[in-house]
C-alpha cells in the first residue's frame, strides 16, 4: 500500500529498488516453489462476455503471453493477470485478459482479472481524487498549511504543520518519514491482526528521523489527507470516497475491508515467503494499517474504470485534473527510474513513447496490483498475488506493464478450434 515499493526498509532495498508502489515493505527473497507451470489463457475481459456464437476471436497477444509466463516460470510467482481495453478498437477486441499461474494453490484453481485483490496504493488516487474535488468546491486549500486543519497534530521532532501544505502531502514533499520505516514493519507479518488508527501511525512517523531528499513517498501523507478530508467534510474518508467516487462509478466489487480480515466474494488468494523461506498464505490481513493510503480491495476491471474515468474528465474539473498531473521527479529506489509523482498520480515513461498515468500498489501479504491509461487511450490494469522478490523478477514485471501498453492493437484471427480456449 505504501507506494514505495522499495522492498526493503532500510538496508535490503538493495535488489528491488524497484519494487513499485505499494506498501513499501520489506520483501524476503523468495524459495522456488514446486508446482506445474500453467500457460497464460487470453480470456474475454468480465465486463464484454463474448455472443455465443462468436465468429472470430481477438489475438494473438504472443508479447504479453510471453511476458506472462516468464513471471511463472522463472520468476516462481503464484499467479498473474492483465486486464486490457483500448479506446481505439471499437469491436469486442477491445477489451480482453490474459492470465497465468494460480490463484489458489489449495484447489488449483486458475488467476482470473474477475477476482477481487488488495489494491494496495492505487487507494491514493482515490484519496486524493476527493481532496481535489473538495479544493475545487472551494472547501480546501490546497496551499493551506497542514496546521490550518488539524491544529498541533504535526507540531514535534521537528516536524511542523505549519511549514506543511495539503498539496505538499498529496506530491510526498512534506519531509514526513513514513511509518511503515519504522523497526517493527521490519517483518509485517507478525502485525497482521492488529487494529490501528491513523492518528497513532502519523504518531509513530512523527517518532523517526527525518527523510532526506525532497521527495519521499510517505504512507503517513495520505493518513493526513484522510483526516483533513473528515475534518473539511464531518464524514470519514473512507465514506466520503465512496459517496463521491466508488458509488457513482458503479464499482461494485470496490470495497473497504475496515477490521475483516477477509476479502468477501471471489478472489486470488495472497502469498508471501517467510522468514524460514515457506510460502505463506497472506491473505487473511487487518489493512487498517494502510486506511486511505492502501485499504480498498477492488479488481482489475473496477481500477480500470476508476482511472480511465478520472484521467477522462469526470470526476475532476479539468483545472484540478491539471493539477493533478503536474508531476515532480520520484526518488528511483522508492518508485523506479523515470518515474514521476503528482497529487496521488505516477507517470511512468513508456519504451514505446510517451507515458502512462495511474498508480501501482503492494501489500504485504502479497497482492500487488497496477492500473494505468497510456498515451493512446489503451488501460491496463495488472494483478498480481505474489509480490516479486528479486530485481529480476521486478523487471519482469515492468516488462509486463510495459508489453500490455506497447504491443500492437488487437487483431481478427481465426476461430479458436473446439477445446480451445477463447
């Protein structure tokens, strides 16, 4: 949920630098896990099932598939899926998904970009989209200072509210630390039922030293965001993102777990390796540690719609969307190289040209989860519920993100023949 992918806090961010933006947790080398390789399956996306008596069907997709099955099978991760639409193929080849691996490991069961996951810092977005819609009805200031609205929080260790603006939080350039650097998130998983409340995490952050550099992605930025939004608002964050973005966007499978430690309905299992080098299941997880920086739980075709409504125009007017996409340089061992940040936005160059826009989260339990627009309209939403664990393994990862939005548009083949699958 932290964006920070960096994968180690403190001294093991050494290989994943790029771990990319999620919680920002530490990440134990992953053990090679024996379990029968499955090819990736190109299915139709959730939301266009194909007429029954289809007569051609969208492909081939080799680059992606390729790109897939090397997360499998070299880089050991449990199960991956992609979920494509582009703007500019009008048919029903314009939005499919390929999967690869397992979603659940007890039952065989295969990944599907139907599935709910834990979408880690993608939240951000979310939250930040609301504190944008509140400076454009004039509510906020986004050049306020901290202080103006929660008074003597920020006031220690050096760290001043006062000398803090909203905007400031929402780019990571308030100079916070982010808890999640703190000693006990060393190993997250023996704090994976505890309850937390925001004010004792910006309370903790507030206890470590401050960050070098101008830019550093902080968790601990978007805690404070929420608790401005319910003191603008009278609601919790977590209800006003819901009334304002995840309602009228019908985002039916976009939810906030709060204390269940349970993601309801259907989904990929999450998975993580140990101290001792066993995978775990790392699903059942309390993610109040994340709130509105890292809690929801949605899936790929939800973040697709979330953000290519929001890069589209219809959830910010277009002076606040500008503002947004106004980006800063990103600390690459924090994000990756090239990367840039807005207010809750990452833009991240393409080997194809141009950008793409979206954000990126990880949670420690092992989902990890991406959903971006690229310069021609394309969307992609990616999902993962493994995080990689070696700088190989992220650059594969990359390259699936980058095959997704890069690869040729869509074509007409042939009929699959029977057996196939579509």
């Amino acid at each position: 949920m932290a964006l920070s992918l960096h994968t180690s806090t403190k001294g093991r961010r050494a290989g994943v630098a790029a771990l990319l933006a999620a919680l920002v947790l530490p990440v134990a080398p992953a053990a090679a896990q024996p379990r029968p390789a499955q090819p990736p399956v190109a299915r139709p996306s959730p939301a266009q099932p194909p007429p029954a008596r289809q007569q051609s069907v969208c492909g081939p997709h080799s680059d992606l598939r390729h790109a897939l099955r090397t997360l499998a099978d070299r880089d050991r991760i449990t199960g991956a899926t992609v979920l494509i639409t582009d703007a500019n193929v009008a048919d029903s080849c314009g939005s499919w998904a390929a999967s690869v691996g397992t979603a659940d490991l007890s039952t065989g069961r295969p990944m599907n970009a139907g599935d709910r996951l834990r979408a880690g810092s993608v939240t951000k977005t979310f939250t930040a989209t609301v504190v944008l819609q509140l400076a454009a009805e004039h509510r906020l200031d986004l050049d306020a200072p901290v202080d103006r609205y929660l008074p003597g929080l920020v006031r220690r260790n050096g760290y001043d509210g006062r000398d803090i603006t909203v905007r400031q939080l929402l780019r990571h350039t308030s100079g916070l630390p982010d808890y999640l650097d703190a000693p006990e998130w060393e190993h997250p998983e023996r704090l994976r039922y505890r309850h937390f409340e925001p004010r004792e995490l910006v309370n903790r952050a507030l206890d470590l030293p401050r960050p070098s550099g101008t830019w550093y992605y902080a968790t601990t930025n978007y805690l404070l965001a929420g608790m401005i939004i319910r003191e603008v608002t009278g609601h919790e964050p977590e209800a006003e993102i819901t009334r304002r973005v995840i309602r009228p966007l019908g985002l039916r499978d976009t939810y906030w777990p709060g204390d269940d430690t349970r993601i309801r309905g259907p989904h990929s299992r999450s998975y993580f390796t140990a101290e001792d080098g066993r995978l775990v299941d790392g699903t059942a997880w309390n993610t109040t540690f994340g709130g509105v920086g890292g809690a929801l739980v949605s899936t790929p075709a939800d973040l697709g719609r979330f953000i290519t409504a929001l890069l589209g125009g219809r959830l910010l007017p277009a002076d606040q969307l500008a503002d947004m996409r106004r980006t800063v340089a990103a600390d690459p061992d924090r994000l990756w190289p090239g990367a840039r940040y807005g207010l809750g936005l990452i833009a991240s160059p393409l080997r194809c040209g141009g950008r793409w826009w979206g954000h990126a989260g990880t949670v420690p339990g092992g989902h990890r989860a991406l959903t971006a627009v690229g310069p021609g309209g394309r969307t992609v939403s990616v999902a993962l519920n493994q995080v990689p664990a070696t700088l190989r393994a992220e650059q594969d990862f990359h390259d699936v993100v980058q095959t997704a939005f890069c690869e040729d548009p869509p074509s007409r083949a042939t009929r699959p023949t029977e057996g196939e699958h579509q």
